[in-house]
C-alpha cells in the first residue's frame, strides 16, 4: 500500500565471484581457445571473458572455483583446446619518495641534420591519487615554448614502464626547469627523447618504492564464525576496520591488499560452512611491504620485464 511500501533490493549486475588468468598451453590452441570462450560466455551468463591490457592476460570469471574448473574441462572436451590456468596478475605501481633533480642532454650526430635536445628536470613525490602534475618553469626562451608538449610527452612516455619494478609510475609532480635548444638540430622527437631519459635516469634516484591495489572487503558471518574469518583477514595482511551487528549477524569491514584475494571465495566458504558472504571493491593503492617488493622485483627480473634503458 501507500502508506507502507516495499522496496526491494536491485539485483547486483555482476556475479562472479572468482577470477582466474588463462592462456592457451600451445600456439595451435590460441585461436579455438578465443572461440570456445565466446561460446561458453553466450551459453551462461555467470561466465565472463575479459582482456586486461595492462597486465596482456584473458581473465575469466563465474561463481567459483568448481564453476570454472567445469568450464576449462569442457574447453578439452568440447573444443579440444588445452589452456594453462593461474593466478592473475596484479596491477602494481610505482612512485618516488623524495625530491630529486638533474640534467639530460640528447645529441645524435648522423650526417645532415642531427639531434639536440637539453632538459632540467625536478620530481616530487604526491599525496596517493593524484597521478602526473606537469609544470613548466622554463623562462628566458631557454627551450621554445613549442617544444613543452614534447617535453610532457616524453616524460607520459617514460612514466609507463618504471625502471623500478617495470610497472606505471604515479603521484609525481615533473618540472622542466631549465634546457637548450640547438636552432637546426631540435626537434619534438629530440626532445621526446631527451625527457624520456632524463625522467628515467632521476626516477631510479628517487628512492621509488612499490604501490599495491588495496580492496575495502565487507564479510558478513554468523557470529560462531566472527573468529575464524577475523584470523584469516589478518593472515592475508589485512586491517579490520570494524564489526558491527546487523540481523543476527557480524559485518566484519576491513582493507585487504588484492594480491592476498585469490581464492577467497573457497576460503570463506570453508570457513563459514558456506553460510558467509563477502564483497569487495579497489579502494586506494599502499605501499607493498619492502620484503615483499623485493621477491616481486626478483621475479619480474627473472623475466625480463623490468625496463633497464
């Protein structure tokens, strides 16, 4: 009636719950592998496919583990495409912790017209979220107005593989204070160049230190299992936030990094008898824990994917 309606809860527009990286076990499954996942996604709508450019990895997601464990199966027997499944990548960061400023000089002499481009840049570190502040300093004409945007670009360019863990660089504020120019030999891809590798050289003087994707995760559980589930948070580096009654029930609230999330859907059942709950957001990115950042880098070294030019 009017007096007394009823509103009813939107249903939620996503609902998987677990996500996993794949990719085909030989070059002759990579094109069925693209077709048996189309097929499979239009047969049942739990089933999502994804491509994360950052990370160059298909995602797939459905409601769980056993959903699909089931789905890559019937990829080998329906389609006959064999596919390796693991853990997706996380999408990292990287940014400086202290001021630093220097110099670079790009020059390229190669018969006609060569290259000359000269750059002073200062970096500063930035409150978490505030991505790149650009500022322009220069006065006197010292590099003509015409070459900044260069200057930016190549600075953008820089900042998309740091030469610290090979991840985007954030939250720096650049100035380009100070340069040369040479009338015949500078060019925008000069300075491009020249930015790009002066942004390189100082960032790695910057004491950088790595970024992870911190989730806000929300359990609600019975309160026999409040414990347990409050244990295992802690034990994936997670920080309670609060608890709170609602129906009979805990809300537990916490801040999880998203590197500890994988597999928390079977874990929560586990722990809850399949009677809990959760759902998490990307809330901000924190600092990783030096230990840790230490064996990521290792293993980014180990293949290859930290940019040392």
């Amino acid at each position: 009636c009017r007096d007394n309606p009823i509103v009813l809860e939107q249903a939620a527009e996503r609902l998987e719950l677990m996500s996993v990286s794949i990719k085909p076990a030989s070059r002759s499954d990579n094109d069925k592998m693209g077709t048996a996942l189309h097929q499979l996604s239009d047969e049942d709508p739990t089933f999502t496919v994804g491509f994360d450019k950052e990370t160059n990895e298909t995602i797939i997601s459905g409601m769980g583990e056993l959903h699909l464990e089931v789905l890559v199966e019937r990829m080998k027997r329906e389609f006959g495409v064999m596919a390796d499944v693991g853990q997706p990548e996380v999408a990292y960061r990287e940014t400086g912790t202290i001021n630093v400023e220097g110099e670079y000089k790009h020059i390229r002499q190669t018969g006609g017209h060569g290259q000359y481009a000269h750059v002073c840049l200062r970096i500063a570190p930035l409150e978490p979220g505030q991505g790149l502040q650009f500022v322009n300093e220069v006065k006197g004409g010292h590099i003509p107005s015409a070459y900044i945007p260069a200057v930016e670009k190549g600075i953008i360019k820089a900042m998309q593989t740091g030469p610290y863990a090979g991840y985007p660089i954030v939250d720096v504020r650049v100035t380009v204070f100070d340069g040369s120019y040479h009338e015949v030999d500078s060019s925008d891809f000069a300075f491009i160049e020249a930015a790009r590798q002066c942004f390189h050289q100082l960032f790695a003087k910057a004491s950088p230190e790595l970024l992870e994707p911190v989730m806000s995760l929300e359990v609600t559980v019975a309160k026999e299992y409040m414990s347990a589930v409050s244990g295992s948070i802690c034990q994936r580096r997670g920080r309670i936030e609060s608890i709170d009654d609602k129906g009979g029930q805990k809300v537990i609230r916490s801040m999880v990094p998203l590197s500890e999330m994988f597999g928390y859907s079977n874990a929560i059942r586990s722990l809850t008898q399949g009677r809990g709950t959760f759902s998490m957001h990307f809330e901000h990115y924190e600092a990783v824990p030096f230990s840790l950042a230490e064996d990521i880098i290792k293993k980014r070294r180990e293949t290859g994917k930290i940019n040392t030019q």
